[in-house]
C-alpha cells in the first residue's frame, strides 16, 4: 500500500484531497438541515485525518485550511461569512490544523519505518540471491577444476603407476570438465549481455533448417542415443533475424531438456510460421515442471527445488533475455500428460524467395 | 615442403607451450613472437609458410598487424581469437585472414586447419575428389557415386567456389560478391536458397550436410572426407 500511494503522483493527491473535501462539504451542506454545524466539523475532520493517512503533508494542510474555511463560511451560524463568536467554535477551526499536523507527521514517521523495513527485506534478498548464486558458481565452477587438478596431478605424481586405461580416463575427465567450464563461462558472459542491455540483434536472412542442424551437430556429444524429433513445416520462408541469437535459443532449450528429462523422454523441435512470426516450439515427454514454479524457471539463477543435475539456472534466462531482444515471447506450459512445451514466438520478415527460386 | 615453419605471434606463455607441442608433435617447426613487433619482424626475417596470429595482442590491435602483414606476406594467415562474436570474425576474414580459430579449440581442428591453408596455397587442383563426390573445374562437372549432377551455372560456380577453398571458411559477403557480384553483398537470402539446393542435390541428407558446412552466423566450409 504504501508503495501505491508514494506512486500516486503530487497532482493527484492535490486533486484527490481538495475533491474529497468538497465532496463531502457538499453532501453535508445539502443536509445540514438534518445535522447540527459541529457535526459537521466531525466529518470533514475524519474526511481530513483519512487524507492525512495516504497523502504527503502539503496536500493534507491544503485539505485542512480549505476545511476550516468551508466550514467557517457556510456552515457556522452568521452563515456565508468567516466571522466566528463562540469559543468553542475557534477551538474547532483550530483543531482542523492541529489534526492535521499530528497525523501527518505520524503518517510520516510510519512511512520512513516501512522504507526501512523495505530496504531491510530488500537487502535480504540480494543477499540471498547473491548466495544461491554463490552457491550454483562456485559448485558448477569448482567441481571441473577439482577434477583438472585431480586427473592432472595424478598424471603427473603416480604416471609409472597408471594403468593406459585410467590415464585415459583422466584424459577425459580433464577434457570433459575443460568443456564445461567453458560452457559455463559463456552462459554468465552471455548473462552479463543481458543484463546490461548491450544486445544489438544483426538481423540477416537465414534458414531455420540450418539453425535446427546447427543446433544438433553442436549437442551431439550430449544427443548420443536420446532420440530427438525434428518438425519443420513444409515450404518455411527465410527469416530475418539474428542466426546467432536463434541459435543460442534454441541451443539452450534443448540442451536444457537433455539435463532434465529422465532417459526414457522424447525430445522434439517444431519449427513454424505464423502469419508473420517465427514459431520455435520445444516439447518433451518428460515430467514437466512444478506448477508453481513455471514462473519462475525463467529468472536468472534460479533453480528448480529439487533439482539434482548441474547447471547455474542462467540458461533459460539467457533464452528470455534473447527471444525479447528480438521483441519476442517466451512460454512455458506442461502438457496434459506431463511433458514440458516451451513455445517462442518472435516477430520476423519473411521471404518465400527459397520456394520460387529457380534459375 | 615436409616441414613447414610455422610462426606463431601470441602474448599467452601457455597458449604458445600447447602450441609448440601440438605443432612439433605432427612434424611442423615454430617461431615465437610474443607481441606485434616482435612478430611482424619474424616474419619479414623469415617468411614463415604459415602464420598463427592472436588478435588480442598487447602492443597493437589485431587488425592492424594482420593488415601490415597482408601488405606483402602472402602466404596463409590463421586467426586465434577468445572473442567468438562473428563481427569479429567476419573483419579478420575481410582483413585477409585465411581462417580463424575461436579460443578453446580443440588440436585436432587447430591441426586440419593448417594443413587445408597449406594444401590449398600449394597445390592447385583442377579435379576435387571427396567420399564419392568428383568436381572437375576443367570439365565444369560434378559427379556423385559416378553419376553425373546437373546443377544450374550458379550452383556449379558456387560448389566450385568452395570446394577450391576447401577447408577453409568463406564469408557470406565474399560468397557474394564473388558469385552474383559486388552489388548483391547484402542479398544474403539468394546464398541461403542456393546453398539449401546445392544441398539438396550433393549431400545424402541435406540437413546433416556433410560437405557444405555452416559456419555459425560466419558463412560456409567445403570440408573433404578424406577416409573415402
């Protein structure tokens, strides 16, 4: 609420404040016949002291003195003007600006404790944020380097010891953290171009069968015997969009499916044209995401609660941040059988020169 | 030629030691420059048949050696590069670079591309032989498994185009301006049309290509099978 109110801008609270004293000087005003004058002091003093709650101070002493003075000059006895005789009645027109004082320097005083309390939780936040990240980093960082300084001070120190099928398998170990730290370092180089904003899409023509093949060939290692299904409708035209943007999307998606589904899951790749939209839809027939937290897996770090496999929570980050830099959407739903289905859908000129070319 | 001198110009101590071992290891020799200088002197000294250049080079921009080596070396230049941005890339292939290699990259592939820019500076060929594929540029033929392809002039300009810089990567652009001509350098969706039917006709499945390779946002490579 209060962050509402500090929002509701300077002019409509002038607005909003004298308004509501008029309205209510009105309503009482064509009723003042049923209701003694002090009465109605009462409730344009609540009508104060309830503006007082939400507005800054200013406003709340405009309202105060514009009541007093409607007050004073209709309703008061000797109507229509500002001469006031008995005392009680100067104590009531006082007391309009003595209400209005306290309350809003109270309303102050609680607002500055809110601001506190909210940067305080704020703070929590970042920090918690800031240690889930530390955590995630120095895991998925830390675990390829313990394994390159294992395997290669075993090579080095025990060499006459090794059998040529373990020092091969350290050979692959080392290679095989070498990658993923690599991965890893892309993933956070391509976050902090999110983050800052930098991203300037090089749209060119392309063919989405290419980008899907791109895709493959570079997962293959991971892709070995997981089947992979490939849906590009017929007759697709050329899009002109980022390759490398598209690319990295699509890369991401899947590779993200290759981590999460269980062995048996399919993953498939529906390409598609949609009036004058590009349609990349990414659907397994694994166990889907947790209802409540689709929302968000697409948050940087973030990481599925019991998530067990590897991995920063930057992948399908870096998926948004790129499909909206091309001012495309991303979706995530479940299937009614479970799988996930990621959708992106991203504006692009089309060219159906690919289908009429010929020589 | 059965030991080409390889000149290596990269300010990174590790780099150039895993360098020195990969590359002495398969029968070439090395020369070391750890900055620009030091380099373009090398290499005026001793004209090295191929040159390994990083373009993160303390003392000069990358450009600017690879531009003042171009000026009168002439044999093949390989880009090292950490950044993998393809603008990047594309300026060091339009700055004469021969082909580039993205930091990490794997020795095997640091190896093939070396000995594709030295066999395509050495041996001019008229008739290009790969897993069943023959082009003759003398006949203006490609065969597949024996049989003749009828593919349009430009598909077989294009083809032929790459297959002479086989192994090596050609830029969009270049493709371009060297097929359809100077003006049609931003056309990029002629070359995407006639590198999918190309496709279509000399590969067994044109979505796994085999011999026309992309190369990510950079342009294609004619890659030669060579257990055929």
């Amino acid at each position: 609420m209060d962050k509402h109110f500090q929002r509701t801008n300077k002019k409509k609270q002038y607005t909003i404040s004298i308004l509501s004293v008029l309205l209510v000087s009105g309503v009482c005003y064509s009723i003042s016949d049923l209701i003694g004058y002090r009465v109605v002091a009462l409730l344009l003093l609540v009508t104060v002291s309830l503006i007082s709650i939400f507005f800054d101070i200013l406003p709340v002493l405009i309202a105060a003195v514009l009541s007093a003075l409607l007050w004073d000059f209709f309703f008061i006895p000797q109507k229509f003007t500002f001469l006031i005789t008995s005392a009680e009645d100067v104590l009531m027109f006082l007391m309009y600006f003595v209400i209005a004082l306290v309350n809003a320097v109270f309303t102050t005083k609680i607002r500055q404790m809110e601001k506190i309390a909210y940067k305080q939780q704020e703070k929590e936040n970042t920090l918690k944020l800031y240690n889930t990240l530390l955590n995630s980093l120095s895991h998925e960082l830390k675990t390829p380097i313990s394994t390159i300084i294992g395997s290669t001070d075993n090579l080095q120190l025990m060499a006459d010891k090794l059998s040529e099928l373990h020092k091969h398998e350290l050979l692959c170990e080392i290679s095989k953290a070498a990658f993923q730290l690599n991965r890893q370092v892309s993933n956070l180089l391509n976050m902090s171009r999110v983050e800052s904003g930098v991203i300037k899409p090089k749209h060119d023509w392309f063919d989405m069968n290419e980008v899907v093949h791109d895709v493959l060939n570079n997962l293959k290692d991971q892709i070995k015997n997981k089947p992979i299904q490939v849906v590009i409708k017929e007759n697709l035209p050329l899009f002109k969009l980022d390759y490398d943007l598209v690319f990295q999307i699509l890369y991401n998606l899947v590779h993200n499916a290759l981590l999460y589904i269980p062995k048996y899951a399919v993953i498939t790749i529906r390409v598609n044209c949609r009036l004058d939209r590009l349609n990349i839809v990414v659907e397994d027939t694994g166990n889907g995401f947790p209802e409540d937290e689709i929302d968000l897996v697409f948050e940087k770090f973030y990481r599925l609660k019991n998530s067990s496999t590897g991995g920063t929570g930057l992948g399908l980050s870096i998926v948004k941040g790129f499909v909206e830099a091309m001012n495309g959407t991303v979706r995530l739903n479940n299937m009614m059988d479970g799988g996930a289905v990621f959708t992106i859908d991203i504006p692009s000129e089309l060219s159906y020169i690919n289908l009429v070319a010929q020589e | 030629m059965s030991h080409p001198q390889i000149l290596v110009i990269d300010d990174e101590a590790q780099i150039r030691k895993l360098l020195q071992i990969t590359l002495h290891s398969n029968d070439f020799r090395t020369i070391e420059a750890i900055h620009a200088k030091e380099g373009l002197a090398m290499a005026k000294h001793n004209n090295p048949d191929l040159i390994l250049l990083d373009l993160g080079l303390p003392d000069e921009n990358g450009y600017s050696v690879l531009k003042k080596l171009r000026e009168w070396y002439t044999k093949p230049i390989i880009i090292l590069s950490v950044q993998s941005g393809e603008e990047e890339i594309i300026r060091a292939l339009d700055n004469g670079a021969n082909d580039y290699l993205v930091k990490p990259f794997r020795s095997g592939e640091l190896l093939a591309r070396i000995r594709s820019s030295l066999r395509g500076f050495y041996t001019p060929t008229n008739q290009i032989n790969s897993s069943g594929l023959v082009i003759d540029t003398s006949l203006r033929i490609v065969k597949k498994d024996s049989t003749l392809i009828k593919l349009t002039a430009t598909e077989y300009d294009l083809l032929a185009l790459l297959a002479k810089n086989e192994g090596r990567v050609l830029t969009h652009q270049y493709l371009l301006r060297e097929i359809w001509g100077p003006g049609y350098i931003s056309q990029s969706q002629y070359l995407r049309v006639f590198i999918a039917q190309l496709r279509k006709k000399i590969e067994a499945e044109p979505n796994r290509p085999e011999y026309i390779v992309t190369e990510s946002g950079v342009g294609y490579r004619f890659v030669l099978n060579e257990n055929s």
